[in-house]
C-alpha cells in the first residue's frame, strides 16, 4: 500500500485521518492504526510462545507411547482388562453391555438439555447474524439485493465464536481487517472483502451494470422476479448468486 499524501502551499505531507496515516489499497483509503498494529503483534508474539510451549509438552508427553502402532487396539485391550479385573463372576462383554446401557440411559436423561442448549445456540445466531445482515450499513447502501438472499447466500460463511461474529472466505480462511491488521474484520469490512471476492460482484453492487438508479432489469412493478424459499434453499451457491445476480427476491 502506498501513503496518501496532500500539498500544501507547495509543501507535500502525509494525509491524516483520526490521527492515523492514510495509505491507498488500489482505490480505497484506509487508515493505518500503528500503536494497534504494534499492540496486536506483541499479543500474537505472545501466543506463538505459548503454543510452541504447548507442542513442546506434548511432544514428550508422546513419548511415552512410543512402541505403540495401534492406539486403538491397545485402548481396547487396556478396557478388557479392566472389565476382566472388575467382572465378579460376570462375562466381560456383560460388563461392557452394562456399561453401554448406563451410558445411553445418561443420554437420554441429558436430551432435553442438549436440544433445548441447541435451540438457544440457533436462537443466538439468527439475533447475532441474522441481526448484522438486516442491520447492515454496506448492505443497504451498496447492495442491489435484498439482505434476506444476501443473508441466505453468504450466511454459512459467518460464525460465533466465544461470542463474536467471524467471517470465513470461500476456502475456510479468518477474514482480517486492511484497516487494523491481525485484527479480525469487522461485519460490514468482511462482508465488502466477500462481495469483492464473489464472481457475481458487478451484478450484485449497486450501480455497476445496472439500469437507472441501480435496480436490475425486471425487478420492479408488476415484473418482479421471485421464487419461494424452498427454491432457493435446493440450489448450490453459484445458482444462487447467479438468481441474486439476475435481480431475483424471496417470495413472502
């Protein structure tokens, strides 16, 4: 990226913006957060020490099972054992049904518990997600769809991890803010860097390739182009973005 400059009565300086350096990524401005920069470095520094401690235990750890070519095989001889050492009179394979039949009892119990924790974690993606998507500022001023096709096209590559939004590009990647490096983008950055990225990006920005203020051909008035939910949910990725692209809704 190269520095974004001003004259000034002849004289050339840095342009500033928030007190942070503007620099040109192709033909956008963004501002260089530096101490941010520096801060984050010293924080992920940090945590490739730990992680490369974290190898270095469990490499020695390892050790101890050198010799053993099937961990599996010897897990279940080391349970036969056991089930052999505790039977009383009792088959080990009688122990061993014992053993599942507790389990499955405990699942059963712990059901309603996992299904309704399921719901809650559903519950909170569609306010979280969901709520970005219909909330968004690129969204409503730089799309020409609807946020609810955005949502279902783009949707599977947002997440929630120990509690914030992450993005992911096509290939399962982190999206990182240009503005704030190491840092994670935010919402609306991520979803602009994944439009970017999309094939379809010209038909689905307003006003590139579009008729009159940015409405595609057929979208309006008695010659809206729909299709139900359903519809959309059955198509892969590339039909749905080449319907978004067409200028195509969700029927109610």
């Amino acid at each position: 990226m190269d520095l974004k400059t001003i004259e000034i009565e002849g004289k050339t300086y840095a342009e500033v913006q928030d007190g942070k350096p503007v620099y040109m990524d192709g033909d956008k401005a963004i501002a260089f957060d530096a101490p941010g920069t520096v801060a984050t470095i010293g924080r992920l520094n940090g945590e490739a020490k730990t992680n490369r401690e974290r190898a270095q235990t469990a490499e020695t750890a390892l050790k101890a099972f050198e010799g053993i070519e099937d961990p599996a095989a010897a897990i279940a001889a080391l349970g036969t054992v056991k089930n052999l050492d505790d039977k009383k009179l009792i088959d080990a394979g009688e122990v061993e049904k014992v053993k599942n039949a507790a389990i499955a009892a405990k699942d059963e119990e712990y059901k309603p518990f996992v299904e309704k924790a399921e719901s809650l974690e559903k519950q909170l993606r569609q306010e979280k997600i969901g709520g970005s998507f219909a909330r968004s500022k690129f969204i409503a001023e730089k799309l020409a769809v609807p946020a609810q096709m955005v949502e279902k096209t783009f949707g599977d590559q947002f997440s929630i991890e120990d509690g914030k939004i992450v993005a992911k590009d096509s290939n399962g990647n982190q999206i990182f803010s240009k503005a704030s490096p190491g840092e994670l983008a935010g919402f609306d950055e991520a979803m602009e860097i994944i439009v970017e990225a999309s094939p379809y990006r010209d038909n689905i920005l307003k006003g590139l390739n579009q008729n009159g203020s940015g409405a595609q051909p057929g979208n309006g008035g008695g010659g809206q182009k729909t299709m139900t939910r359903a519809e959309y949910d059955a198509m892969p990725m590339p039909d749905r973005q080449a319907k978004m692209a067409d200028g195509y809704t969700l029927a109610e």
